[in-house]
C-alpha cells in the first residue's frame, strides 16, 4: 500500500525561528509543505526563518506584514505592528526583501487529485480580510464555489479552525510565531492526501517563549509584542 501524501501545513510564522523549529521537529517527515503567508513582522528572525522556508521549498503565499517589509507602507497597521514592521526591514538583507516579494498572493495547487487553494486572507481580498471561525462556518460554500478548490486554505487570523461543507474543507493552521486563540504553543496542521480523500490533524507544539521574547526586547521590538506571546493573544 503506498502511504497517504503528507502535507505540513502553517500560516504567520512571523520572524520567531524557535517556534517554526519546534514545529519542523514535532511534524516529522512530509512530503511537501505549504505556508499561508507573514513569515516575517512581529519577531526578531524574519531572515533566519525566510532562509529556512526557502531551504526546505515551502510553497508560499504573501501575508500583508510580508508585503509591509517589502514596501515600507504600514497604513493600516497598529503602531507596534508598524514599529515591528520598520525594525524587520532592517533585519532583513536585499535578497530576503526580494524574496518576499516573488511571492504571490493566491496559489492553486493540485496534490493528490486534491485542488487547493491558498490565500492569507480571503479570495476576496488576499491580503488583508479577516476570516474568523464563525464566518469560516458562514462563508465556506461561498469560498470554495469560488475558487473550485476541495480544500481551501486561509491564514491572517491567527486562530486554527476546520470547517467541513461535505467532502470539501476550508481550514486555517493557526500562528507559528504569535497564536491568537489562548493558548501560546505553535499551532500547525498535517494533512494527509490520498487518492483525492483528505483528513486533517491539528497540531500545538510548546518552545521556549522566554528566550524570543528576551530577544525581542534586545532589539527594541515593542514590549507588547513580546508579552503577548506568554499569553496566547
């Protein structure tokens, strides 16, 4: 029998390389592996966990703190995510800025029989809209007609979810780097893909918070960036 194709899945990373650490360790082996967008803002490593998506050939989408790098334009962004935003410009090199910026804002794949479609905020608005679990529950059908995807991928809320419309599925991994949802452990899913089946795991890994957010504060990152990593939100 030849084993289901195992897909890593994880969304806003956010520059906190020991929680993405974490999380390649607790996953094991995959076969391929895909990344819903903000690698960097926020965390003190958006250089060292670019290198390291790049190394291991995650298929990626653009989030809107990676587009905010890229250009400098933080309207719209509260001012710690702006002041984490103009200190992640200067942590990151030419090539990483031009890097993120190859980076496109939908992906639609085919794995497995399986089509899936990737965005880190929404069809509608790639970049920037919030989809919550309760309008995940709402709006699923509508997503998923539109991009004829049998598992739709979402990121930018920082809050896992996995909605069901039949055998089709819109799902959101959770933060690597800054979860949002109470609890502080690196959330990520596996999915498996098998002959156009698809079942999905959710995962929460722990690493060692203190020692990002000391880092942080070294680099003059906003406090309340760093505190809200012991707390989950």
């Amino acid at each position: 029998m030849v084993d289901a194709l195992r897909l890593l899945l994880v969304s806003d990373i956010h520059g906190n390389l020991p929680a993405l650490q974490r999380v390649l360790e607790d996953a094991g082996r995959f076969d391929a592996a895909v990344c819903a967008g903000d690698i960097a803002g926020y965390g003190p490593d958006p250089a060292e966990c670019i290198e390291r998506v790049g190394a291991l050939g995650f298929r990626c989408v653009a989030g809107n703190h990676d587009a905010a790098v890229v250009t400098g334009d933080t309207s719209g962004f509260n001012p710690y995510a702006a002041d984490a935003i103009a200190i992640n410009r200067r942590l990151l090199r030419g090539e990483d800025r031009a890097w993120l910026r190859r980076l496109p804002t939908r992906l639609s794949l085919e794995i497995e029989g399986v089509k899936i479609a990737v965005f880190h905020g929404s069809p509608c608005d790639p970049l920037n809209e919030y989809i919550f679990p309760m309008e995940a529950e709402l709006r699923a059908d509508e997503f998923l007609d539109l991009t004829g995807a049998d598992l739709l991928i979402l990121g930018h809320t920082h809050v896992p979810y996995i909605v069901r419309s039949g055998p089709r599925m819109a799902v959101n991994p959770g933060s690597v780097g800054q979860p949002r949802d109470g609890d502080p452990r690196a959330s990520y899913m596996i999915i498996d893909l098998d002959g156009g089946r698809v079942s999905v795991a959710h995962k929460r890994v722990r690493y060692d918070i203190g020692e990002v957010a000391s880092r942080m504060r070294r680099l003059g990152l906003p406090e309340v960036l760093a505190a809200r990593l012991f707390h989950g939100r």
